[in-house]
C-alpha cells in the first residue's frame, strides 16, 4: 500500500511541476505562421525561390489497350527519377521546403518552387544554388503587373439611379461629390408652393409632412406639377434604382400648399395670393425649418414683406426664384436679406447679387410617378436650397451670413460653368477637416 502511495505521489509531483524527462515542444517554423502554398506565394513572393534541374526526357508509353489514335497524341512526359532525387537532395541540403512542381520538356528541366525559412538570405541561397553543379538556374520568385493605369479613385457617390446621367445641373455643381461630405441628414427644408405627389416613387419617404392650405383636395394635392418639380430637385430619393437623385436625398421636406393651378386653365400656370401664402409663412414659423424655398414671385405686398421679414431676422435661409423681369423686385425677391437664385446661363447675375444655379432643361419629377424637363428660376432656387441643406446639414451652427458667402465664393471654382458648386462650399467650411475625422 506505501509503495503505491508513493508512486502516486511521485506521478501528482511529476505532473504538477513538470518532468524534465518529457521533452518540450520544439518553436514551429516560422514558415508555418504565413499563408503557404501558393496562396503564399500569391501573399509574399520573397520568401520562394525556383530552381531547374535537369531532367532528360523520359517517354511515358501508352497503356496497353488504347486506340490507335493515342500514338498520335504528343509525348507526356513526367520527372525522372534522376531528377525527383536531386530536387529532394537540394530540399534537405539548404533547408527548403517544396511549394510547386511542373516539367518543362523543351528545357529538359524539371522546375521547382521552394519556400525559405524565415531567417535564411534569399540572395545567399540563391548565390549558393548557382554554382551548385545539380543546378540548371535558381533565381527568385518575381511579380509582375500588367501595364493599365489605374482607374482613378473617384472622390464621388456612386449612383444606381439610371437617370442621374442626364441631370447636367447635377453634375455641373458636382453634388455627387459633395455627397461624400453630406447629403442633408438632420436639415429641415419647407417648401412653399403648389401641392406635389407625395407617393411619387422617389418622393415616398421623402416628405415628413405636407399641409393644404388652400382647398380640401387631397387628390388634386397629388396631381400638382409645379410642386413635384420643386420638391424632386430637393429631396428625390439616390440609390433606389430608379430615375434621379435630389440635392440633399436625407433632408427632411415640409410641403405648404400655398398656390393653386385654375380649374379650367392648367396651362396658365399656378397661382397664389396674399391670404394663402401669409397662412404658409406663419405655419413655417411655428416649425423647425431653417431653410424656406419660394419658387414663386408677385407684386410687393406689405404683410407678406412683413412675415418674410421676420424669418429672415430668425436667422432662417430664405431661397427666392428669380422674376422673370430678371430684377431683385417684389415679393418675395425684393424683401431685404433674402437669398435670390437666377438660371445660370443668365450672364448679368452676379453684379446684381443674384446667384446662379441649373435652371434650364433640368430633369426633375412629375406628376403620376413620370420624369421630365422643366425650365426656371423655380428650379434654380430648388438647387440653391438643396446646397443649403447639405451646408446646415454638415454645420449646424451655420448663420445666414456665412452661409450666403460660402455660396457667393462657390461660384468661383475654377474650369467649371459659373453657378454655385456644392462640393467648393462644403469643402469651405471652417473646421471641415475636423469634421472629416470625426465621420
């Protein structure tokens, strides 16, 4: 029983401590550590090498049985024995490890790719395998590139929607590339106009909420035009598959139905008056908009200067089209502090303070779920509201002021139409490289 005792206790000690008598594990090769094969090859090409040994033609002849047409076949060859010894020879000799093998018969050669330890000199291996007399060449495993440039990284938001292509304004002002920046998260954007179509395909979603402020008429509200144009440039939905991309896709879009198309002359455009537009004005002053788009224009009218007046003073971004008399005159245009957008092939704006944006042949959304060209100021100022959403988007402690000198200073980028240029202006914001880290 002591004896037994004693023995299992020697075997607890022996266990617990450790004997010396078992060997321990040896390192692994640091070979084992890395991709290999040739994925490791593909991974790191300086630790192979390849090396040819010759290897005399050997026919391999046909199997029994087979038809006559294999006496035609070209010869297959495989490594003699000669050559197998010698490559195993060399793999014990210089501590090589065989990745790879393939005969090469015009050669007489039989090549082999073999991996380096981890601490051996290739240039030393290599040096020695050349006046190695069972070696035919050794030379290093190289990479090569096929020679096409490189596309260029684009610094722009790639797009599926098939029509983004013909949007010329869009591009023009290189919103794609101002998207990398921002796309008008968090902004707020109220639209005073005709009704628009909510459930258009790339506005569902689009609008937090819509008011009528003229009639009860929710079906009429669905098929105004005017409306659904303003409303498209702005906040059409990017990435979905389908037709366009709007200026600022995430800004959050208030409709105020404020202007109306005549019952029996839809031709002859829409029309507003002082009582519509003054219930829009005070309803945008009870919400959080910051940015106010008029794509309309009239005579002066006191109560309206009145109410427009004191969005301005709130520090809310108030965006006009411009009237067609191409002066800074009535309302909402001729109210101080207010922001003035003309169509950009319009040469005369800027000595007026009016800034240019697309406004010609821009293709935006219509009612019924259709697309089409439209032509204004009205699609100016939609742009130029859309830009300021992307900038209050970024930074939102922007103040009126700088926000109209950095679209005023976007207007000057070099080798591109004259207009506002998104990307200029969200690159012109102070701290922006801050802001880059931190996304």
């Amino acid at each position: 029983m002591t004896t037994r005792l004693l023995t299992a206790a020697l075997l607890l000690a022996c266990t617990l401590s450790g004997c010396s008598s078992v060997p321990a594990d040896p390192p692994p090769d640091a070979r084992t550590l890395q991709p290999s094969g040739e994925a490791g090859m593909r991974a790191d090409s300086t630790r192979y090498i390849i090396v040819a040994v010759p290897n005399p033609l050997e026919h391999v002849p046909g199997r029994a049985g087979t038809s006559l047409s294999s006496y035609g076949a070209p010869p297959r060859y495989t490594m003699g024995n000669r050559a197998a010894r010698t490559v195993q020879a060399i793999a014990v000799d210089y501590g090589l490890r065989e990745v790879t093998a393939w005969p090469i018969p015009p050669m007489n050669a039989h090549c082999v790719v073999f991996e380096i330890s981890a601490t051996a000199s290739r240039d030393a291996l290599l040096h020695a395998l050349s006046r190695d007399a069972r070696v035919q060449l050794a030379q290093p495993l190289q990479d090569f590139s096929v020679n096409a440039s490189p596309e260029p990284e684009t610094s722009a938001v790639a797009y599926n929607d098939p029509y983004m292509p013909l949007q010329q304004g869009f591009v023009d002002m290189q919103v794609a590339r101002a998207h990398k920046l921002s796309t008008g998260k968090g902004a707020h954007i109220a639209v005073i106009d005709t009704g628009a179509q909510t459930e258009h395909p790339e506005l569902r979603g689009q609008i937090d909420a819509a008011y009528n402020l003229v009639d009860e008429n929710a079906a009429g509200f669905q098929q105004d035009q005017h409306g659904t144009q303003v409303a498209g440039i702005i906040a059409a939905a990017g990435n979905n598959l389908q037709g366009i991309v709007g200026v600022a896709p995430e800004a959050k879009v208030s409709l105020y139905k404020a202007c109306w198309y005549p019952a029996h002359q839809p031709a002859a455009g829409a029309r507003c008056n002082s009582f519509t537009l003054a219930k829009a004005l005070v309803a945008v002053m009870s919400s959080d908009a910051r940015t106010i788009n008029m794509s309309l224009g009239g005579p002066e009218d006191p109560l309206l200067g009145t109410l427009l007046g004191q969005l301005v003073k709130q520090g809310r971004a108030v965006v006009a089209a411009l009237p067609s008399n191409g002066e800074r005159t009535g309302f909402p245009a001729g109210v101080p502090g207010v922001i003035v957008v003309g169509m950009a092939d319009n040469a005369n704006l800027a000595a007026k303070g009016v800034l240019a944006a697309p406004g010609k042949d821009v293709l935006t959304l219509q009612p019924q779920g259709r697309y089409d060209f439209a032509t204004g100021s009205s699609m100016a100022a939609a742009h130029v509201s859309g830009m300021i959403a992307l900038l209050q988007s970024s930074a939102p402690q922007l103040d009126l002021t700088t926000i109209k000198n950095l679209l005023l200073e976007s207007e000057k980028s070099v080798g591109r139409p004259w207009m506002v240029n998104a990307e200029r202006a969200l690159e012109s914001l102070p701290n922006q490289g801050q802001r880059l880290a931190k996304r």
